[in-house]
C-alpha cells in the first residue's frame, strides 16, 4: 500500500512541477517548444541530481519512460489552463479583438 502511495505521489508532483515549469516559461514568453523544455528541466532536474550524487545509473527517467507522458499531461494542463483563464478574463471585461487585428496575426 505504501509503494502505491508513493508512486501515486510521484506521479502528481512530477505533474505538478511540469506544470510550474510551464507556466513560468509561458510567463517569461517562451514559445511553446520552449515551453516544454523548461517543463521537462523543471520537473526531472531534482531526481536527476539525486540519481547522479547517488551515483545511480542510467537515471531514472531514462528507464521509466512513462515521465515523458506525465510531464507532457502537466505541459497541456498548464497550456489550458492558461487560454481558459485568458478566455474568462476576456469574456468578463468585455474585449473585443478586431478583423485588422486578426489579419494581422494570419500573415
């Protein structure tokens, strides 16, 4: 029972970090691939140098590849999130974007 918890745990907090990493790279206007790089470094750096002081090798993303996955469903979390934050405080204050300005986008 206990192993599963942790695991559970490492799961939600490898999620958690990978959405951290993303909202502060989003933030700091990242593009999305960058985004998504910060989001990996964010959320694997702190076992990775365990593993390298532990002298454990190869470190332990590299076996479990099912972190890609999970760092990944924080990266969207995160991405959504944001567009539907931004969405909400649109709708609530009334903006309007207009045709020139999405044309301009386009090109």
């Amino acid at each position: 029972m206990d192993s599963i918890f942790v695991d559970y745990m490492d799961i939600i907090g490898t999620i958690v970090f990978a959405m951290s990493g993303t909202l502060t790279a989003l933030n700091n206007k990242f593009d999305y691939f960058g985004a998504l790089v910060i989001a990996f470094v964010t959320a694997k750096d702190g076992g990775t140098l365990r593993d390298l002081l532990l002298g454990a090798s190869p470190v332990f993303w590299v076996q479990a590849t099912e972190y890609f996955l999970y760092i990944f469903i924080g990266y969207l979390m995160a991405t959504i999130f944001l567009i539907i934050l931004i969405c909400i405080i649109a709708i609530k204050r009334q903006w309007s974007i207009s045709p020139h300005a999405i044309q301009e986008i386009d090109s």
